[in-house]
C-alpha cells in the first residue's frame, strides 16, 4: 500500500495564500514578547536591537575593519601627512612614501596595519631644489 505525502502546508498562512489570520499574528506576538522579555533595555525601557556593526558593509571592507587595517592613502590624511586622498596618492606615486623601509610595491591602496611602519619623505624634486638652495614652490 502506497502512503500518499500530506497535502498540508507547513505554513497555514501560506495555505490561505499568504494572508494570516488573527491567531498566526498573536502567535507571532506571543513569540515577540518571549523574545524581548529578557532583552537589554536603555534608561527609558526600549528594548536596545542588537545589530551586526558590518551589516551593509562588503566583505573586504569587514575583513579591514576586523583587522584594524586601512588604505595607504586614508591612512596619510588621517594622520595628518596629506591634506587629501588625491594629494596622498600624488605623494605615494612620486615615491616619498615608505612602507617598512621600502617603496616597493607601495600603491595608494597598500593596506596598513598597526604594525606597517610608515615613512613620509620629501619629493625628490623638492629635495634636490634644496641641496641646491632654490626655493622649492610649495
């Protein structure tokens, strides 16, 4: 004798075409309450959301912000070495800036780490104009 599968929905809202009746939304109701009775709760009462802090962000951006490591470029502007990322990048392509003692394979969007030792040299333009005494157009 064959057992034939049931016909029923898992869901019964799904079974009525996706509209729910008032018991499914008490039931979605009781569950939220379960949920929230032991939630953390600001000064006022409100249930504080925990929320992902990478939620929207891409997934090299999460590994950067994991890791504490930021772009060369960003990096030259937030300590003060650079007024802009373009003027960062200009610095970076003249080859005044080094990483761990060295130019190689530095580009604007080298990440930097905590540990990355960042060196910031003048131009070689500007320091040839001074070992000649010429003033440098700054």
């Amino acid at each position: 004798m064959r057992i034939k599968p049931s016909s029923r929905a898992a869901d019964p809202a799904a079974e009525r075409g996706g509209r729910s009746t008032r018991a499914d939304r008490a039931s979605d109701h009781a569950a939220a309450r379960q949920r929230n009775r032991h939630a953390e709760r600001d000064y006022f009462g409100r249930v504080i959301e925990e929320r992902d802090p990478y939620e929207g962000m891409t997934e090299g951006a999460v590994m950067r912000a994991q890791t504490g490591m930021v772009r060369l470029d960003a990096w030259l502007v937030a300590h003060g070495m650079a007024t802009s990322r373009e003027r960062a990048k200009a610095l970076v392509s003249s080859g005044a800036v080094l990483v761990n003692g060295t130019t190689r394979r530095v580009k604007p969007s080298t990440p930097i780490g905590d540990a990355d030792v960042v060196e910031v040299r003048a131009p070689q333009a500007d320091q040839d104009a001074a070992d000649a005494g010429a003033p440098t157009d700054s």
